[in-house]
C-alpha cells in the first residue's frame, strides 16, 4: 500500500526504555531510545507515536518529554514518520506540545480529548479546536476506556467538518465504528488503534496501524499489516493468529508492562516501568513469556 499521507502505515506507539539509577525513579535510556527508533524503521514500520500512554508521557518531566521528541526526529531516517502524542490535563498545555512537536520538525501530532475531567461536547470541540490552532495536522485519538470520553462518530464527523482533526486512532474496541466513521465523514482516515483488531481493520479499508507490539516483534506486524492491507489472507491470517495472544495485551491495563517484558525477551531493553505501575505479577509473566517464547519459535523476530 502507497503511503500518502504520513500518519499512514505502521506507526509504532513507542515504549520508552528505562534503566534503574542509583536514587529515584528509573531514568531514560536516550540512546538505547535513538537506536530504538532506528531498528523499527529497519524492520518496516512507518513510523513512530512517541509519546503516548506505552511511552508513560504521564511521568515524564516537561524536559523530558521534549527531549523524547528531539531524540525521536534525530534517529528518524528520512521519510520515517514522527508523530507525537500531544495529550495533557489541559487545553493549553497541549497546544504548547503540538507548538512545540511542530517547531521540532513533527508533520503531525496525537490529541486525546481532554482527560482531567469528563468533558462535555462543547469541551471536546473546544479542546480540539484550540490545539489545531497550532497548525499542524492533529490525529484524533479515541479512547474511552481510559479518558472516559467517547469520540463517538457523530463527534468526529463535526471535528472533521470543521477541519479540526485529519485521522482518528479509534480504540474502542468496536469494529462497527469504522464503517460508521467513514459514512459520516468521508474522507476521515480511520486508523487501526487497538492491536488485536488490527486486521479486521485492515481488511475494512484502514489505511494505518497505530501498534503497541511492533516494539517487539515490528518485523512480523508490518508483515501482518502488508499482507492484511494487500488481501493476503493466507499470509496474514497465520500470523495474526500466532501474535494475537500478545496484541491482546495492548487492550489491558498492564500493557506498558508486558510490551517491555516481550521487548526484553527478544533481545530489546524494554526495562522497568515508573510508577504507579508495578511489575507484571508471576501469573502475567508465564502468560507473556509463553506467547512470547512461541512467536519466537515459530520465526518472527
């Protein structure tokens, strides 16, 4: 498939790798992170969402979390796409992100609707329509699981009209909602955000995979994504369901968690977590060891 815009393809939803220091909380690998960037662009994928939630944006200090960004436009071979996570407690704060993504050279940014509070519908048009007022194209990203917001398609339809947002990450889990979007907003890219719907998504038309699992296994999933894209169900179909025990991980609440566990178990320093998360418990760690150990087995590291 032909990428013509550059939140198109495989882009991978990074995790950030963190190694304990001597006092406090577990410090940020930047080099580990650069060359990171620069393996998944080597194995197929698009490129990358830093970030995000599995990027643990929460944590990190405002230098940070600008320095992430730098650090991932750096490594980024040409063409590889850099597209930012932008969300934050407050309107403002994001606008500054997206500011700030743009001014680094980013051709687009991630926005969750607001997350401090269960915002209402003119709250989520204002909060979109403040941060697009940056300039740069804005990827909505709807997850309600977590924001408690839901970016329904009637919603998006109206960012979209007004020119707000140019793609949406849907993450509710609904494959309904794909069909829904694209009737009512034609035009709206509708990409693949939760991993274990990726190709039903991609058979439905999706032109884009927004991945958690890539981090770890980014040759077998831009494969499973060419071929699904493509058609090729004999080729897709036994590698999705090899790795679906493992993309089943990006819809629960210990995702950061068993990503970096399988990241570490194919050779990757994916590292510890900051707080609050806590180690996967031992019943989590057989559970992604196994699928792990299988898909590397079966060759598809």
């Amino acid at each position: 498939m032909t990428r013509a815009k550059p939140w198109h393809g495989v882009l991978v939803a990074t995790a950030l790798p963190l190694r304990e220091a001597r006092s406090g909380g577990p410090a940020i690998d930047f080099d580990t992170y650069a060359g990171h960037i620069a393996w998944l662009a080597a194995n197929g994928c698009d490129g990358v969402t830093p970030n995000g939630s599995l990027g643990e944006y929460q944590n990190l200090s405002p230098e940070e979390r600008a320095r992430v960004v730098s650090t991932a436009l750096s490594a980024a071979p040409e063409g590889f796409t850099v597209m930012p996570g932008v969300a934050a407690y407050g309107a403002d704060e994001a606008r500054r992100w997206a500011e700030q993504a743009a001014e680094a050279g980013a051709p687009a940014v991630m926005l969750l609707p607001p997350n401090s509070y269960r915002a209402d519908h003119r709250a989520v048009i204002d909060h979109y329509r403040r941060v697009a007022g940056a300039g740069v194209p804005v990827v909505a990203y709807n997850n309600p699981h977590d924001t408690k917001v839901d970016l329904v398609p009637e919603l998006l339809a109206e960012l979209y009209a007004e020119g707000l947002i140019v793609a949406v990450k849907e993450f509710s889990g609904d494959i309904r909602r794909f069909y829904q979007i694209t009737e009512l907003a034609p035009g709206l890219d509708v990409l693949a955000g939760t991993d274990d719907l990726a190709l039903e998504m991609a058979i439905a038309g999706s032109p884009g995979w927004i991945a958690g699992y890539p981090n770890a296994f980014p040759r077998a999933c831009a494969a499973l994504w060419a071929a699904a894209t493509q058609g090729d169900l004999a080729t897709a179909l036994p590698l999705y369901r090899t790795l679906h025990p493992l993309l089943r991980w990006d819809s629960r609440t210990e995702f950061v968690q068993a990503i970096k566990f399988s990241m570490d178990l194919v050779g990757r320093h994916g590292g510890p977590c900051r707080r609050p998360r806590l180690p996967l418990t031992p019943e989590h760690e057989a559970l992604v060891r196994e699928a792990t150990e299988k898909a590397i087995a079966e060759g598809l590291t």
